[in-house]
C-alpha cells in the first residue's frame, strides 16, 4: 500500500460515538485523528442512561469501574399530585444480575461525565481528541479520501488537506458528512419542543426525581438530582414557537409557575438547550470509504434512554471491521455495518418514540426492552449457523458465564472476552481441530480443557452438547455456532473475517 496517508481514519465528532471508535481502533493499533469542531468538550447531561448492554460494553473497553463510581442509580420518581400529596415509584424495576447478565440496572451518568471518562481512556492508549479542528469539505475516490480542514490559530482560520483510507462522520444530526454525501435525513418532527437545562438549585432534596404535573404537555416539569455532580437536570415541554429565557432567572419563574412553590430557587445554570424532539433515520450508512455513526444517522426522543447507547454501539460495531479491513480482511466486511446497525437503529426509534407518547399521558415506565440485551444480529451475513437449533443462536449477544480454570481459579467469560481479539470456545472437543492463529483465542471446555463449566452456567446459557464450537466476536456477538463435524465451514469462516492460517 501507499503511504501517502495521515491516516488510516479520520473521525469528525469526538461525542460518545466518536469517542469509542476512537478507542476501539487505538487499542487495535489502526492510525486515525479525531477531530471536533467545539473548543472544547461538551458541557451538558443530555444522554445521561447507561443502560446494561452498553455497560458490558464500557467493561470490554476498560473503563465500567470508572463511570459506576462517578456515576450512580437513578433516584426513585417522585409525583406531586394537585392535592400537595406525592407518591413515589420506581423509574426502573430492580433486578438481580444472573451469572448470563452482570449488568441489569441502567445507571445515570451525566454525558459530559461519561465522555471525559472516555477521554482519558484514549490519553491512556495515546491518543487524544483535536479540539478546534472542523472538517469543512470531503472528496472520496476507490482508494481514499480527502478531507479539508480548518482551524483557528492566532484569530486567523488556517486550512489544511489530508488524505485517509476512511473518514466516519460522528458530527451530530446537522452532520456536515451527512449533507455532503447527500444521504437523506427521513422520518419526522414529533410535535415536541423541550427545554433540558443543568442547574444548581435550592428547594428540593436530591433523594427523588422530582415530577409535576405528569400527562399536562403544558404544565409538565421534571427535575432529577445528576448523579456524581451538585445539579439537577430540568426537563420541561414548551411551546413549539417563541423564545425561551434560559438564564437563572427565566428557569427560576418556569419553576414556579408549573410546580406552584416558591422555594425552589435556581441559582445558577450550567448548560442549557431548548430543542424540538425528533425522530429521523438517515437512508444509508456507507457511501464508499465514508460511514455515519451516531446521531449523525439517527436521531432519537430523549424518552428511553437509547440514543447514546446506540450511538456507542454504532462504534463498537463498526470498529472491529475497520481495523480487520485496514490489517486485510476483505471490503465486503464493512457492508455488514449498515446490515446489522441500521435495523438496530429503526427498531430503537420505534421504542423510543411508543415511550414518548406514554410520557405525554404520565405512564412512563421503563422496562427490559430499552436495556438493549437483547438485540442482536440474526440477520447478518456475518451470523453462520449449521443444522437447526434452540436457544442461543448465531448473531444473538454471546451470554457472560461464570467458569473455572483448569488451574482452580474461578473467571468469567467475559474476562476471556475482554480485548480486541476473537474468542473461540470448544464444548468438550478436540482442542487442536481449529489450528491457532494470530486474534483468535481459544478455549477448551471440558474434562481435558483449559476451563470447567462446574455449575453450568456456559452450558445452560449457550444451550451446548458435546462436540460444538462457538465463535464469539470481538464486539460480544456470536459469529458461529457449529458442530465438530462442521469446522471446515468455520475455517472459510475464519478466513473472511481476515483470521485465515498464516495471517500476520
């Protein structure tokens, strides 16, 4: 190949999605920039839910301890009734972890914490984001792109081209990528407009989410203690059209008029916004050697908690198969982005905006759909199954178990899991029938293995007999699940997702 470029992958937007890519492809050793057109990082809460699956996710990338500690659970919601009495009730039902899912609570973290969190996992692999850096025009042919640049230094806008293998636009739902692709923008305006505002107030205790007037589009207001910080985030529906006064004192005499107190005192404001609600998904992911992740392909209502979530997983999703094309695996593995991602995308829409409409008549509840565990990829060209089987089945989440080593000491899977590489797991097999190879892990399970299933647990969650391979891939999905008698059909396998024999 050439050399002729800066980098194998620029990424404009260093929000959630950018940012993971960003990690995902620097703990692979794939050279990239990331770049944000801000001066700095955003400063506000808007996707404050982690939910479960993106919390396995964090755990891969190094970083889950980090953000339960400065994060934290969402506070029961507290309803305040025409009457002065209130009722509390819990946002989230609590569940107990099994050993096939650890993470089953989704927890509060404002964005601007879950980011800088991110960042500095990206300062630990080496790198870090280029702030002040806008992409301003791109050109693509077969072999590459170029991108212009612009930044300011010294009060002047300095320009620069740069050529790269691949450019992914994380640049938000205005995504100048978007735009210069021409990918359309569908779906639609959903008749809300909202104020979210970071505030510290005085007035109300932090132990309850704070909600009046539930159902009343007009009088609606929520109040939430963020957790890991002294704020409250507001929540609030306001009319579709005139301005809105977002200082201390605006927010203060919107707080009075809909809770009818006061004592609640908003003393200062740390971000604001006032948006309309919308829900949009863009016609395509890919146009040659440009890709959109994140809101810059779908743009979610706030109720659920998906669009960070599924922004994160965007990345996790495409960054394993850029680095794999990049080191020589076929092209035709990017195709599979938009194959599994996008569906993902429209179905969390769908969700999200069934959750807006209980949210107009007071009836929000969340459940185990808006956790995300069960998504998966059936679908994917990427999903092998031979032979027909119950349970867990090619492309579904691979379950975490937990196991001992032959040595005694006790694991989980999803430690073996843990790192860019694939996992291969063998049930009571042959362990020299897969010939090892550069990214691929394997484990033996059994009498004779490298690792015992004493309770189960792999066995009842992965619904295996004596003799089956499953191939879990980096991103925590399973590729395949075949028999012993089948492992030729898992080296062609292999081979297209660039783990051929002899591979470098």
């Amino acid at each position: 190949m050439t050399n002729d470029f800066a980098a194998d992958v620029l990424i404009c937007g260093a929000g959630a999605a950018g940012l993971t890519l960003a990690i995902e492809l620097a703990r692979r050793g794939v050279s990239f920039r990331l770049i944000d057109k801000m001066d700095g990082p955003f400063a506000g809460s808007r996707g404050k839910g982690i939910q479960p699956r993106t919390q396995e996710i964090f755990e891969d990338l190094g970083i889950i301890d980090r953000i339960v500690a400065i994060g934290g659970l969402y506070p029961p919601q507290r309803e305040y009734r025409e009457d002065g009495s209130t009722s509390d009730s819990l946002v989230i039902e609590h569940v107990e972890p099994t050993p096939a899912e650890p993470y089953h609570i989704p927890l509060m973290v404002p964005q601007f914490l879950t980011e800088r969190v991110m960042r500095e996992r990206l300062i630990e692999l080496g790198h870090q984001v280029e702030f002040g850096c806008e992409l301003i025009a791109l050109q693509q042919n077969e072999n590459g792109v170029t991108a212009r640049l612009a930044r300011k230094a010294g009060g002047e806008t300095v320009q620069n081209t740069i050529r790269v293998r691949y450019l992914i636009g994380a640049d938000g739902g205005r995504s100048l990528v978007r735009h210069t692709l021409g990918i359309g923008f569908p779906g639609k305006t959903l008749g809300v407009r909202a104020v979210v505002a970071d505030i510290v107030l005085t007035g109300l205790e932090r132990d309850a989410w704070h909600r009046f007037h539930d159902g009343a589009m007009d009088r609606q207001m929520a109040l939430c203690p963020l957790a890991g910080t002294e704020l409250f985030q507001l929540q609030a529906p306001i009319p579709l059209e005139g301005e809105v006064d977002l200082t201390a004192e605006g927010l203060t005499a919107m707080v009075a008029d809909r809770t009818g107190r006061n004592d609640i005192r908003v003393q200062s404001v740390h971000w604001a916004s006032a948006y309309s609600m919308n829900a949009r998904l863009a016609d395509r992911y890919r146009t040659g050697r440009v890709f959109l992740i994140g809101d810059a392909a779908h743009i979610h209502p706030p109720t659920g908690g998906q669009g960070l979530n599924t922004s994160v997983q965007d990345a996790y999703n495409l960054g394993w198969k850029l680095a794999a094309v990049v080191g020589g695996a076929s092209d035709a593995l990017l195709d599979s982005f938009e194959e599994e991602r996008r569906p993902i995308a429209a179905g969390m829409l769908g969700l999200a905006t069934k959750l807006l409409d209980a949210a107009k008549r007071g009836e929000l509840r969340r459940g185990r759909d808006v956790q995300q565990l069960d998504l998966g990829y059936p679908w994917s060209t990427l999903a092998l199954e031979n032979g027909a089987r119950e349970g867990l089945l090619a492309g579904d989440r691979a379950p975490d178990a937990t196991l001992r080593g032959a040595a005694g000491q006790p694991l989980r899977l999803f430690e073996l899991f843990k790192g860019p590489h694939w996992t291969l797991l063998g049930y009571d097999v042959a362990r020299d029938a897969v010939p090892p190879r550069p990214g691929l892990h394997i484990h033996a399970i059994g009498a004779r293995g490298d690792l015992v299933d004493a309770a189960g647990h792999l066995r009842d969650a992965y619904a295996l007999t004596s003799g089956d391979w499953v191939l879990v891939r980096p991103d925590g999905y399973v590729g395949a699940i075949v028999a012993s008698t089948e492992t030729a059909a898992l080296e062609t396998y292999l081979r297209n997702v660039g783990l051929a024999l002899g591979a470098a």
